[in-house]
C-alpha cells in the first residue's frame, strides 16, 4: 500500500502483495498474513507504517475490511446492489417514475464510472481491483436498466392497460362491439350463453386457439312467427347472422363443435375478461383468434365484425384484473435479481479460486541447501 501521489510497482495487479498472500490462508486464514498467526493485514500494514500513514490512505486493500473474504464480496455484493436498484423503478415503477428510473440510473452509472476513473489516479491502487470492480457496477446498471425495461413491457404495462379500462354489465349479445372496445371486463344479461356447438379451434404455434360465439337466448323462446325468424337467425342454414362477442381461450376445445374454457357451468359467470393483445413484448394472441373467428364464420355461415370482442370467461372481479400479469412482472423481477447475485457469487468464486493458483504457481520454489 502505498501513499498517495506515489507511484506502486504493483498498482497494475489485481492485488498488492499483502491481499494476494491472505487468498492462501496459511496460518491465519482470509485475513491473516503467512506466517504471522492471526495478525490481519491492516495490523501488519500499521504497525509498519504507523497510524498517520494510514490515515492518509483514500484507497487500498483496506478499504472494505482486513480480509481477502470481505473484498472478494464486494464483487459481488455492491454489483447487485446496482443491478437491484437499477432494475426495481424501470420494471415495478416506470408508468408513473420513468424520470426517477433514469435520473437513478445516471446517477448510479456514474458512480460505476468513478470506481474505473479511480484506478487510474496515484490513489486508485491497487489499480485493477477498483477497474473491474467498477466495471462490473457498470455493467450491473446497464443489465438492471435493460431487464426492467423488459420486464416492463412484456407484464407491467399490460397491468396497466387493463387497470385503466373500463368495466361493462348488463350487455347484451345482440349490442354493437364496437362501443366496447375499451373494456376491460365484460358481464353479459342473464339470457346469454355460449354456443359450444359452434366452437372452432385453430392450431398456431403449437397451441389451440379456441372460439365459440355468445348468443342470446331468449330470441329461441319466443312464440309464433317471431320465434322462428329468430331462430331462423340463429340457425346456419338461414342467412348469415351476425355475432359481435365470442367467447375464447386456449387448449380448451376441439376442432369442431366442442369448447370447455372458463367456468361454463357456474350460473353466476355471466361474462369474463376481454382478451387483449396489451404489452408489445408478450406473444400476440389477438390475430390467431381472429383466424378462428373467420373459419367459424365460414364453417356455421356467421358474420363476424372486424372489431369482434373476445372475451375469456372468467368469475374475476373487475378490480382483480390485471393482477395476475401484475404478479408475472414481480415474478420476473425476484428471479432475475436472485439469479444474479448467484451467478455473480460463482463468477467471483471461480475468479479468486483461478487467481489463487496463478500465484500459488508463479511463487518460487525455496532452495534447499543440503551442505552442513
């Protein structure tokens, strides 16, 4: 450890001659220099120097404790401690903090950047110690900020879109979709069912793409004249009626005339969740379900609006929607922050145990002088 403005033989290596020596634990363990029992390396470095030099030192291998250990942590500790931080605003809060998100990620990017401009000063030693460890701070910001905005856009954002939409009740089949194009919940009349053997599934990306049309019940029932133009309206060989709200979901039908998705049989469950298409990460489900509208259209001769609504049955409360896309955003964000400071811990570990036996290798061998 050298003063500052002085210049150190070893301030290129990753640690002066003191640190390295503690990663072999001989006598001491971590922490404790060769030979000198449990005597740390600060104790040796002051009883050499004396307090006044110590005092003077801004950095060094005791800048975070007396041991190899603790300075090996730092690896890995302080860049997760950027990548949680960095990562938290953008994915659990970038619709209402995004200038928060930024300005805590410029601040704490160059604070990274300090750490590297610091190892190039006479006070930065030993030198490549304080260069990695504040590149791997940089690098943690710039992973967290991108995780987060992923994050973000493939769940948070979702939440969002359908927090902020609208919850309908009392709709019947026959109304026009295109006044609820912003809904986030849909709750039909009492009359209204779904006409399982109408359903269509179409098979896209490995997955079955489920449709059944939502029709009004009562137009069957009525007496006379009236009820057989209804059902005549209903009926595939009369026309082409038109349905505005199909009931959806996936891998819950077959091909053809069979559709179990959602609780069909409660009577209580009267409509469900509009399916949307909300985050431009997640996978598009929106168009393969227009396609299996179009091939029910075509196979029960049923007109279909372009702006059809899709609805997933479901008992959800309105208020519940969108909290279990919410609970995938926080999800993501546990295992990303998790799997990093374990990956972090291994890199490091693996690191010092690689640097140990290059010293261990490059130390010389005593020789022996066997003449009495």
């Amino acid at each position: 450890m050298m003063p500052p403005g002085q210049a150190s033989p070893q301030g290129d290596s990753l640690f002066d001659d003191d640190f390295a020596a503690n990663l072999h634990r001989e006598g001491g363990g971590y922490g404790a220099m060769p030979g000198r029992g449990s005597q740390s390396a600060c104790d040796v470095e002051q009883q050499a120097n004396g307090n006044a030099k110590l005092a003077n030192l801004k950095a060094g291998m005791c800048s975070f404790g007396s041991s190899a250990v603790t300075n090996l942590l730092m690896f890995v500790l302080l860049p997760w401690a950027m990548f949680t931080i960095t990562m938290w605003p953008f994915a659990l809060g970038y619709h209402r903090y995004a200038v928060f998100a930024w300005t805590l990620f410029g601040c704490l990017a160059a604070s990274s950047a300090g750490l590297v401009y610091g190892s190039f000063t006479s006070w930065g030693n030993p030198r490549m110690y304080w260069r990695w460890l504040g590149m791997l701070c940089i690098l943690a910001c710039v992973l967290g900020m991108v995780l987060g905005l992923y994050d973000y856009y493939k769940y948070g954002l979702g939440y969002y879109v359908y927090q902020n939409s609208r919850p309908y009740s009392d709709v019947a089949p026959s109304e026009n979709p295109g006044a609820y194009l912003d809904a986030g919940t849909i709750d039909f009349v009492p009359e209204a069912a779904i006409d399982t053997s109408r359903a269509v599934g179409y098979k896209d990306r490995g997955l079955m793409f489920c449709v059944a049309p939502i029709i009004d019940t009562t137009r069957l029932a009525m007496p006379g004249a009236r009820a057989r133009e209804d059902a005549a309206h209903l009926a595939p060989s009369a026309g082409a009626p038109k349905v505005g709200f199909w009931a959806a979901g996936i891998d819950c039908c077959g091909p053809r005339g069979t559709f179990w998705c959602g609780p069909l049989l409660e009577s209580r469950v009267r409509g469900g969740i509009v399916v949307r298409d909300a985050t431009p990460l997640a996978q598009k489900v929106v168009p393969s379900y227009m396609t299996a509208v179009t091939e029910a259209s075509a196979s029960y001769e049923i007109q279909a609006p372009k702006d059809a609504v899709l609805v997933q049955w479901s008992a959800m409360a309105p208020e519940d929607v969108g909290l279990d896309i919410w609970s995938q955003c926080t999800a993501f964000y546990s295992r990303a922050v998790s799997t990093y400071i374990v990956s972090l811990f291994a890199i490091v570990a693996f690191g010092a145990l690689i640097y140990d036996a290059s010293q261990q290798k490059a130390k010389p061998k005593p020789i022996y002088n066997n003449k009495r």
